[in-house]
C-alpha cells in the first residue's frame, strides 16, 4: 500500500470512529448497524472490515474517544483555572446546563453510555473502555476538588458524589425534555453541588 493510501485509509478509520463515537452517545450502541457508522463517516459498509475486526471492537475504540474529549476539558478546566473552586464551578455551570442536556452527541461519555455498557457483556470492549473511562474522569474531578486539607481520600469521595450527581441529573433532565421539570432538575442539581457541605 502506498503511502497516500495508508494516509487515507488512516483518515478514513478517524472519520469512522469520530462518527460512531458521535452516533454512540446519541442513538446508543442498538440503534446503530455497520451501514449506519460507516455512512455516518461518508464511506461504504463494504470497507468496514479493512479497519475493524468487529463492531464490538469499534464501539469500545469510540467510547475512548468520547471519553477523551471529556477528559480535554477537565485538563483544560485545571490549565485555565487554576485554583480548584473556580475550575469545579466552571465544570458544574458547563455539564449542568441546557446545551449540555441538549447536546448528547457531543456530551459526556459518562451519561450518554452508561446503560449501554451496564447492558454489555462483562468482556465487551465497550465495557472495558467505560470502566476506564470513569476511573480517570474521578481521577481529574479529584484533581480540581478542593478537598480540605489536601485530603486525597476526601477529594476522591467528593469526585464520586459529583459525578454521580451530576450523570443523575443529565439523564434525567434528558429523559424529561421539553419540560420545564428538565430545567428545575439542572438547576436544582447545580444549586446542590454548589453549596459548601455543613461542618
């Protein structure tokens, strides 16, 4: 294969898996046939197979990178922030609002997969990739958590109760839509998340 081709076929299997990492997030791992992700990217499903041993193998490559981008905006969160409250209050305005709600293509892997890999077998790269994905998303919320002290433990604790939190709220603000129940979930979950715990 020459160079140009290796090149192409290189920039072909991004366009794949940036599209099925998009589709995934919006429509679920169900909702989506080799023919769809490879149209998705402007290609044919009869190249599928130069790229992919399986689609179970490109769902677990997608779920990676959605989480990626995910993981960017926590790093750039803690490059332009960098005192902790500021960059967690940034995060909490950022996941806990309308156009994150409205947006799930692009959104969190945390929410959007979350039903998809709890419905993957135990061994599926899909699973794999999110276990991994929300070990490290509760490494860097730990990283911008202001923790007293500089307690590890106690940031760690904080990252799950957020990330917790707010996945809770995102999917349920997206399951209630075009409701005004969907706003006041947002809002309330922020409000919530922004209030210093009592001593």
């Amino acid at each position: 294969m020459g160079r140009t081709s290796r090149a192409e076929a290189a920039r072909h299997r991004e366009e794949v898996v940036a599209a099925t990492s998009r589709l995934l997030r919006e429509r679920g791992a169900a909702g989506m046939s080799v023919q769809d992700l490879m149209g998705a990217a402007g290609l044919t499903h009869g190249g599928f197979y130069k790229h992919f041993s399986s689609k179970d193998e490109l769902l677990g490559i997608a779920a990676t990178t959605a989480f990626g981008e995910l993981l960017a905006l926590l790093d750039q969160l803690s490059a332009d922030l960098p005192d902790r409250s500021e960059a967690r209050t940034a995060l909490l305005r950022h996941y806990l609002s309308p156009e994150h709600r409205d947006t799930p293509g692009t959104g969190c892997a945390n929410t959007a997969l979350a039903a998809d890999a709890a419905r993957s077998p135990a061994d599926s790269p899909l699973r794999a990739s999110y276990a991994v994905g929300v070990q490290e998303t509760v490494r860097r919320l730990a990283d911008i958590e202001d923790a007293p002290g500089e307690d590890a433990s106690e940031a760690r604790r904080m990252a799950l109760v957020d990330l917790a939190t707010m996945v809770g709220a995102l999917t349920l603000a997206r399951a209630t839509a075009d409701t005004p129940l969907s706003d006041e979930i947002l809002q309330t979950a922020q409000e919530a998340l922004s209030t210093p715990p009592n001593p």
